[in-house]
C-alpha cells in the first residue's frame, strides 16, 4: 500500500476522487 506524508488528507481525498489505497 502507498501511503503519502498525508495518509489523513490523501485519504479522504483518495475516496472523493474514487482511489481508495
């Protein structure tokens, strides 16, 4: 799994733009 700087805000991020890990 690739998990940025910002797991916190790259995941909510990730599951708005439809990429969750």
């Amino acid at each position: 799994e690739d998990v940025p700087a910002v797991p916190l805000m790259y995941g909510i991020r990730a599951e708005k733009s439809g990429v969750s890990r």
